[in-house]
C-alpha cells in the first residue's frame, strides 16, 4: 500500500485527483465548526507524537523494570529515533503541502504533509505499547489490545482528513508505514527476548499466569 499510494501521487494517479477533488473541491470532506469538528479534534489527539511516542517510551522502560532486563527500554528507544527518521526523510523527500494551503503539488520547500505523521505515529506507537505492555503474557490479552490499538489509530488518521490537515492519500499512506513500524518493533522486541532473555519472568518472580515467550502477531 505504501509504495502504491506513493507512486500514485508521484504521477498525480486517480487516488490523488480524488485528494484534489475531495479536499479542494465543493463538497469537501473537511467538517465545518461545531459539535463534529470538536469531536474529531478530540480523536486527533491520539497521533501527537509526543503523547504516543511518550506512551511507547514509558511502556519499554516499563517492561524493562518488570522483568528486570534493560533491552525492552534500549529497544524502544532506538526504534523510536529510527522510524522518525525514515518518516522525516519520506516527508522531506516529496515536500508535500497540506490541504489548507489551497493547491496540491510535490517538491515546495519546507511542506511535510506526506506521508501524514499523525497517522504514522498513533498505528506504529499504540501497536509497540500493546506489544510492550502484553510482554510475556496470554496471546488472547494481545490480541484483543491489538484490535483497540488498530481501531484508535484508524481514528486518529481519518480525523487527520476531516480536520483538513492531510489529504487521504497522506493519511492512507501513514496509517499503513506505521502498521509496518509497529510490526517491525514487535519484531525487534521478539528477537531481543529470545536473545536476551526475559529475566525475573523466566525465574517465576513477574506476574502469574503468563507465556514466557514473545508472540508474533
């Protein structure tokens, strides 16, 4: 999906012509003040970076204190500065500006509208909490928090349409990059607790009941 909706705004394909048609022409899908636009504004929340991403970091450093090994925090934390990084370099590289600006065009200095971070950020950072949180425990537990992840950061991004602040095909294309973080840093956590271990819960001291191995999604 990434690479898709990406070469089809490169080439200006029939996803971002409906952007434009959407977005610019009457009948847009922006809501207008009031009761909706609060409400959204509200959704909106759950893709700020620095709330998602502080919940990613307090949930490694979190799952670092309860089986009391270091690596869940290092490897949050370094996953963290990574996909920043690559979503920077995307946005930097198309130079995107956002709806409100009236017109859609690539390369304008200093727009980032594409892919959109909201989007990005709320799947890949509530996908890694899930994971962090249900660290050794039941795969059901996971499974089911995985579905609320899911759904809120699906919010978060269509509220990123309907507030004006990206275009679907920013929206589409960042929901989809952080499923792909976030299955990522599951993978990165997966791999360290084979590795490393997984400390005070291999000893029988953490919580009852749980599977002392990291599961896949």
């Amino acid at each position: 999906m990434v690479l898709v909706t990406t070469l089809d705004v490169l080439f200006t394909g029939p996803l971002t012509r409906w952007d434009r048609s959407s977005m610019l022409l009457p009948g847009t899908l922006e809501v207008d003040p009031g009761f909706w636009h609060v409400f959204w504004r509200t959704i909106v929340w759950a893709g700020q970076f620095w709330l998602v991403g502080g919940l990613a970091g307090i949930a490694g450093c979190l799952a670092a204190w309860r089986i009391r090994r270091w690596w869940p925090a290092l490897v949050t934390g370094v996953w963290i500065v990574v996909i920043n990084i690559i979503l920077l370099a995307i946005k930097k590289w198309l130079q995107r500006p956002a709806p409100h600006a009236g017109y859609d065009a690539l390369w304008v200095p200093g727009k980032l509208s594409y892919p959109s971070g909201h989007a990005a950020m709320s799947a890949s950072c509530l996908v890694m909490v899930v994971v962090l949180v249900t660290l050794g425990r039941s795969d059901s537990l996971r499974r089911k928090a995985l579905w609320w992840a899911y759904g809120i950061s699906a919010a978060a991004s269509v509220a990123t349409v309907v507030l004006g602040y990206h275009w679907p095909t920013d929206t589409i294309t960042g929901y989809a990059l952080g499923l792909l973080f976030g299955w990522g840093g599951q993978s990165a956590i997966t791999w360290s607790a084979g590795r490393f271990g997984m400390g005070a819960l291999e000893s029988g001291s953490g919580d009852p009941g749980i599977n002392l191995r990291a599961q896949p999604l």
